[in-house]
C-alpha cells in the first residue's frame, strides 16, 4: 500500500475514503431492495442503521489492534499473534471464503450488467464471455498495485456518484409514497421478514479487507485512517438508503417476488425498472451506475483479497510476485462465474454468515487481547466494554439467523 508514499505530501483522507465507500458500494446494494422486499422499508432503514454503526465499530475495533503491529500486518499476522493459530486457520478460511465469494458475486454482477447493456450492440457477446473480459481488464490494475487501484476507484465512484445523482435524481421524481408505505395491501405483515435482511446487511458494509492496507498506506495515523472508516461508512449509509426509496418507491412490493426468482441479479432488476418508467436516458444512466457500481465494488473487495493472499503467503511485492498473488486472487471465483454465472444473490448471502466470524467476532476478539497485552498507544475505541459487547452481540444474531435460513427455517417473501 506505499506506492502513493514516496512523495514528501501524505496522502489525502479522500483517497481511503474513496477505497472504502468504492468498496462498500458496489453490486451488493442490487440485492438490498429484494431481500428486503418482505420486510419493506421502515423495518429494512432500522436494520440497515444497526447493520452500519456495528460493522463501523467492528472495524474501528480491528483499527485498534492493527495499530500493535508493523506496517504491511494483516488479518492473519495480527489474529495468529493474539487469538492463536487455531482461531487464525479458521478466521482465515473465512477471510479467504468472503472475500472469494464477493469476488465470484462481482464477476457474475458485472458478466450479467455487461451482457444486458451491450446485448443490441454486440449480441454475440454472452454473460460468461462479459464476466471474463472485464475480470482480466480489472486484474491488471490489482497488478499494477494499491495506487492505481485508489486512483480507479476515485474515477469510477466519481463516475458512479455523478451517475448516481442524475439516475437517483430521476427516479426520486417518479417516487410514490403509497409504494413506500405498501398501502395497496392491506394487513401485510412485514416483521416475521426482518431477521432475513440481518445477513445482507451486514454483508453489505465489507470493508474491513481493506484496513490493513490503509493503516500501511497511511503510516499508522490513526485519525486519518478513522475518517476514512467513518467517512467512507457514511457515504455508503446515504446512497443505500436514496437506493431503497428510489427502489421501493417505484416497484411495487409484489413485482421483487419476480425479480428473486429470477435470481435476484441486477440486470433483473434493471429490466424491471425500464418496463416501469419509459425513459430512455434514465434507463441508460441506469445501466451506467450499475456498471460503476461493480466496478469500484470489484476494485476494493479484489484488492482485499490480494493483500490477504500476499501476507498469508508471504509473496513479494514486486511484478513477478504481484503477477503470482493476482492469479491466486481470481482462479477461482472467475473459474465458479464460468460455471455457474448467474449466482449473484446466493454468494451474497452465503458472504455473511463467513464475514460474521471475520469481520464482527474475531475483530472485537482482538480488541480485548490487545487491550489486555498492549499499553495504551493514543488510540482506542469509546465506549469500552459496551462497545464490544454490542459487536459481539451484532455477530451473534447474525450467526443464528444464518443457521436458521440455511436450515429453510425462517420465512422468505420473495421466493
């Protein structure tokens, strides 16, 4: 993460801050409006609220005790010191598992986005043969490093806000208040509904890959990494809940019952879009943001996965290391997107449950080792105890509620 360091100025909070939300907000938020269909839009902010201040305070807490070790410490150096190598083989497969499963879940976003946007203009080019191109393409930006990743991510959330504002813009004038508040069913239950949307949530803040590499890339500096977690967080807050009202506010709850059943993907949810507002500028700047959208998300989770895989290994940072950790870090899930595509939705919530373990229990875990290890260095996390405590608790029910939804326990509306 030091190659923007060799210059005397220190790199700006905006740059992490566009790492960060450009990781969060990515194809993940296509999923939010369907998997919260059931519970619709009051009951999903709630969720979405709690999912958000305990996934920031998770990864404040992981900030905490990553500041104990040298630069260029990762998950697996930091949890094998504190937590044991046991607990750190487990964290790990999660981490990998995660952050693997996001990277499958981006490939099959952007094969399905690509193949419905150039679909008239380029009809041989199918879902399979999009995801592969645009993987290859964004493989060798990971290749090139942190510094070109930052740089793209800011040119591709530039790009995705401006798109963001006009498409949003557009679909808020169309908004109607009787869709919000689903006043066209009369004695629909929503609360029986709510414990689904807990795991995509959660998935849906997914940053903490990515703390590491800044605590490295900004020297240590605690307040400016903290901004950037905060500020990043918030950034990606206000866009899902402009998404919800936009989505939510436009479809009607019945018609996201289609949208799951037809695998939950965005160019469903594109489509679906279209065939209610006929205009076709809004359409196309539709499309824009959704490319935006996987392509920034595609940058951070990927770059995650590469500094992971680097640490884990133990992989030289120079081109022909870098070469071998990229390899490592698309293998897989472009090889799963080649055989199964359309698997979008799934390896969302499948992420959340993994990302329960690595990002929620093991960094309050660590917080409570370090604090009882270490002096204090000038920065913790406030609140004390309450504040893991509530982590822990945040992990906990995630954990059950995925135990149950895997089991085909809890009730599912749109199916």
């Amino acid at each position: 993460m030091a190659e923007i360091l060799s210059g005397r100025k220190a790199p700006s909070v905006m740059w992490g801050t566009m790492i960060i939300s450009g990781t969060i907000i990515g194809a993940g938020m296509f999923s939010l409006p369907v998997v919260m269909s059931g519970a619709w839009f009051s009951w999903s902010t709630l969720i979405l609220l709690f999912s958000w201040f305990c996934m920031l305070l998770s990864g404040l807490l992981y900030l905490e005790s990553s500041l104990h070790y040298p630069d260029g410490a990762n998950f697996s150096t930091v949890t094998r010191d504190l937590l044991g190598s046991k607990w750190n083989l487990v964290n790990g497969v999660t981490i990998a598992f995660v952050l693997g499963i996001l990277t499958y879940a981006y490939i099959s976003a952007s094969g399905s986005i690509l193949h419905h946007t150039f679909s008239s203009t380029l009809p041989w080019l199918s879902q399979r043969q999009a995801g592969l191109l645009f993987t290859l393409l964004l493989a060798v930006f990971i290749w090139l490093g942190t510094a070109v990743v930052s740089r793209m991510t800011f040119i591709f959330l530039f790009a995705k806000l401006a798109a963001f504002l006009m498409t949003f813009g557009g679909l808020l004038w169309h908004v109607r208040v009787d869709n919000l508040l689903d006043t066209q069913q009369s004695g629909a239950s929503y609360f029986p509904y709510i414990f689904m949307v807990l795991p995509f949530c959660l998935a849906s803040f997914g940053y903490h890959g990515n703390i590491s590499g800044l605590v490295s890339y900004y020297r240590q500096d605690a307040a400016k990494v903290r901004k950037c977690l905060i500020y990043g967080t918030v950034i990606a807050l206000a866009i899902y809940f402009v998404w919800l009202i936009s989505a939510m506010g436009n479809i009607q709850r019945p018609k996201f019952i289609a949208i799951a059943q037809a695998g939950g993907n965005i160019d469903a949810l594109v489509a679906t879009f279209g065939d209610l507002i006929s205009s076709p500028w809004l359409g196309m700047l539709l499309l824009l943001f959704s490319n935006f959208a996987v392509a920034s998300s595609f940058l951070g989770v990927s770059l995650g996965l590469f500094d992971y895989l680097a640490d884990l290994f133990g992989i030289a940072n120079n081109a022909a290391g870098r070469l071998k950790t990229t390899l490592l870090t698309f293998a897989i899930p472009l090889t799963a997107s080649l055989i199964y595509p359309n698997g979008f939705l799934h390896a969302i919530g499948y992420a959340g449950l993994a990302a329960t373990l690595w990002a929620v229990i093991t960094p309050a875990l660590l917080a409570v080792k370090a604090r009882k290890r270490f002096d204090y260095t000038g920065y913790r996390v406030a609140g004390g105890n309450l504040t893991i405590m509530l982590v822990l608790l945040f992990g906990g029910i995630n954990i059950v509620v995925s135990l149950l939804s895997y089991a085909d326990l809890l009730p599912v509306y749109a199916r």
